[in-house]
C-alpha cells in the first residue's frame, strides 16, 4: 500500500471508530480532509478494516469488547425476532470492529420481498424504508428501525436488508481475506460464546 493510501485508510479508520462513518464515506472525506486530489486512489474496504482493528487496539481496547457484545445481543434480538426471514448479520457487527456508534446490518432473505415489511407493520414496529448498497453493488431495500440497546442506554439503528431467497446462495461466498461475510442465528450465538469464554 502506498503512503497516501496508508494516510487516507488511517484517516478513514479514525472517522469509521470516532464519528461512526460507513467505510465509502469515511474513505472521500478523508480524501478531503488530508488535502488530497480527487483523483488519488482510494485504499480497499480490507485495508482501512485493517486500520480500524489497529486504532481499536490503540485507543478503545478497554470500551470496544463491552460495546461489541452489546450490539451483537441487540443482533441477537433482531434475528430472533425475524427468524422466519432467514437473518444473517454482517458488517463490523459480524467482523468484530463495531463500537457504539456503528449500526447494525442484517440481511433478510425472503420468500416473498413484502413479507418482512408486513411483519414489522404487524407487530407495530416504526421502519423507514430506504434503499441501499446491497453486497453486490445492486440498489436493495432496508427497513431501517431505531432500537435501544439497554446495555448501552442509547438507540441504535438497525438496518434489516431485504433480499429474495434466491440471493442466500451467494450471500455465503467468503470474502478477499477467505471470511464468512456474514452469519445465522446459530453462527452469532457460537461468536459470542466464544467471546465470552
């Protein structure tokens, strides 16, 4: 990695940990704020992941593991609640580089695209839908709910992605660094239990 790439992904890293920015914004406005051009390549989402487990190390390594459980328990509780819609867990969440100021994603595979909407609407859930950046560049729907994570005494945002059924298949490929990008009920419950022993 080159010394700007090296600068922009630290930069990047300090904004996704401090300021709870997404990696692609985190990433232009560190562009910006290191007084780059606009045309200078940007660092891979893997190499400014790297940066944020260092800076994690560094300066949250007391706050982050407490932090990290309690949204992954606010996970939990999502997943459970729409376990009929096959949720995976993703993102920092799933990868173990979330703080208290990153949001929740969970994909929703479904039979039908409109049941997880009707499921939200019946148990009286306030949603905002939206569409977002899907896992394979394509434009999907996310239902985005504000929930409160008692270990935090503060909200969160959930975000649950809405994906046909036929997109789990792919959903499961391993990432550039050969991960799981992303993990059932099941594979959440043995993270935690695993961060717990």
């Amino acid at each position: 990695m080159d010394t700007s790439k090296r600068e922009i992904a630290a930069a990047a890293a300090r904004l996704v940990v401090e300021e709870g920015l997404e990696y692609g914004p985190a990433k232009r406005r560190a562009l910006r704020d290191l007084g780059l051009p606009a045309r200078t390549a940007l660092p891979h989402n893997d190499e400014v992941e790297a940066e944020v487990r260092d800076y994690i190390a560094l300066f949250c390594a007391d706050t982050q593991p407490k932090e990290l459980h309690a949204l992954r328990q606010l996970a939990l509780e999502w997943m459970e609640r729409m376990a009929a819609f096959r949720p995976h867990v993703g993102g920092a969440v799933w990868h173990g580089t979330a703080t208290r100021l990153s949001d929740i994603y969970i994909q929703l595979f479904c039979d039908d695209c409109k049941s997880a909407e009707i499921a939200l609407i019946d148990h009286h859930v306030d949603y905002e839908p939206r569409m977002v950046t899907g896992f394979h560049g394509e434009q999907v729907e996310a239902l985005s709910v504000h929930a409160t994570s008692r270990e935090l005494g503060e909200e969160i945002g959930v975000h649950l992605l809405v994906y046909d059924l036929d997109d789990l298949r792919g959903a499961l490929k391993p990432d550039s660094q050969g991960r799981t990008p992303r993990g059932d009920l099941a594979a959440l419950r043995r993270l935690m239990e695993k961060d717990a022993a």
